[in-house]
C-alpha cells in the first residue's frame, strides 16, 4: 500500500458525498466508464454519491475511500454491493472503484480492492463478481491482482463521450483465509 494512504469504511458524513462527487466527476471526465456520461455536472454526481452513502447506511453496500493521510483528499472508492437474490447470498458485486487520475500505479486500487475483499469475508460472502470496459487499463489491473475473467458482452454500454464498448465479466472465489480459492 501507498504510504500515507487510509482506506477506510464510509457512511453518511459532512462533506463526503460532495468530495466523492469531485472525484467522479473528474475519473468520468477522464474516460472510466462506471456509469455516466460525460458531461456530468457536479449536482448529478453529488445525488449519486448521497443515495449511495444513504443506501450504505441502510446495509444494503458498503464504500471505503481512500484519503492521502496528510491532506485528507480522496484519491479513490470502491464498493461492495449487496443488493442479490436470496440463492444468492454468499456473493456481492463489486462496484464503481474509482482512482484519481493523478493518483494511479501507486496501489491504490489494489489497496481498496484488498480492504473490500476483506470485509466481504468478514460478512461470509465467498464470491465476488466485477465488471469493466473490454480493453481498459482496468481489465488488465483486475487480470494481475487475480480476479477469473469469464467472458465478454459486446457493445454492452456507452463509453462517457460516446461509443459502445463492451464490458469484461470477472469473479473471485474467497476463503475464510482471505486467498483466492484455488482454481477447479
């Protein structure tokens, strides 16, 4: 991990939702597709990020940021979703990890994801399944931390400025040691 970096688990909080806006307002301006289109003005972010804290608070995920020590910026999120049907218990999604663009190849990412596999185990959840764009830096970022690549849907979403792309399907078996399950 990054020195001078805190992950840490979120919930409703001063200040928060309007931080966590800036910074998907500047990864969607960057090209990451996690959802919108650009241009994404800071009031559609910042109700994104306030129904998102409000829906963790409720249980329903769970949102760890990570904030440089000293200035206290947030440089990345990720989340842990929870919303699946009830066969469905022992697994989450992982949804929405986002990193500052200045901020990237510095273990970030790898850092959130580690804490959200963590508490995914720490709930009993045994199987995490992901998305991202086919062809990204990000598809490449999950192969190396591990993650099963199951396949592809094409042209299954708009890219921010347009231009479908389609998007890579990952999961994850977990074990109570907090490795990754050995293939079968």
């Amino acid at each position: 991990m990054s020195a001078g970096l805190v992950i840490r688990r979120v919930g409703p909080e001063p200040g928060l939702a309007s931080r966590l806006a800036e910074l998907l307002v500047e990864v969607v301006e960057g090209g990451s597709s996690v959802g919108f289109m650009s241009p994404l003005t800071q009031d559609r972010a910042l109700a994104f990020w306030e129904m998102v804290l409000t829906s963790g608070a409720r249980g329903e995920r769970i949102v760890f940021v990570a904030e440089d020590e000293v200035t206290g910026t947030i440089l990345g999120t990720v989340q842990i979703l929870f919303a699946v049907p009830e066969n469905q218990r022992h697994r989450a999604d992982i949804a929405k990890l986002q990193v500052r663009r200045s901020a990237r190849r510095r273990g970030i990412g790898a850092a959130l994801m580690a804490a959200a596999e963590e508490a995914a185990l720490e709930i009993g959840k045994t199987v995490l399944v992901l998305d991202t764009t086919t062809g990204s830096d990000a598809e490449l970022f999950y192969t190396r931390l591990g993650w099963e690549r199951c396949g592809v849907i094409p042209d299954y979403a708009l890219m921010p400025k347009g231009g479908l792309s389609g998007t890579t399907v990952f999961y994850r078996k977990l074990n109570p040691d907090n490795r990754p399950m050995e293939k079968r």
